[in-house]
C-alpha cells in the first residue's frame, strides 16, 4: 500500500476531512492534500509520519512502510536524533 493511499483509505475511513487531519497533525492542509493526492511521495520526515500515525490510529510502522522506508532504517519514534 502507498502512502497516498494509506492516508485516503484510512482518514476516510475514521471519518476525518482533510483539514481536521491537518488539524491534528499540526499540518497544513495543503501538505495533506499533496500527500493524498501525489503517488511515490518520498522523503517525507519521519516526525510528519509519527504524527500521521498517531493521528489515523494505524502503527507507526505501517506509515513507515507505506512511505517506502525499509525495516531496518524506519526511524525510531522517540529516539534522540
């Protein structure tokens, strides 16, 4: 699954609009929206993710994945950069 379209399928799903996602994420909404609608987004810092997750109620490591990191370089939430 992409992260386009991990981001759609689920902010749908818990019924959220693209601005309330904004909202919770600390976002803008404009950044939402080029998320969800741009295939292959890369490079995306791993604390939007985390904030993503959190915000979706998904696993940090689902949005990892989804956002094209591997197992072994997904950063660590938390860990002192």
């Amino acid at each position: 699954m992409t992260l386009q379209t991990l981001l759609q399928t689920r902010r749908e799903a818990i019924g959220l609009s693209r601005l309330e996602l904004a909202r919770l994420t600390g976002l803008p909404p404009s950044s939402v929206a080029y998320l969800e609608r741009t295939p292959g987004v890369r490079a995306v810092q791993p604390g939007v993710l985390a904030k993503l997750a959190a915000a979706l109620g998904v696993p940090v490591a689902d949005v990892y994945r989804a956002a094209g990191y591997e197992a072994t370089d997904s950063p660590q939430v938390g860990a002192a950069a």
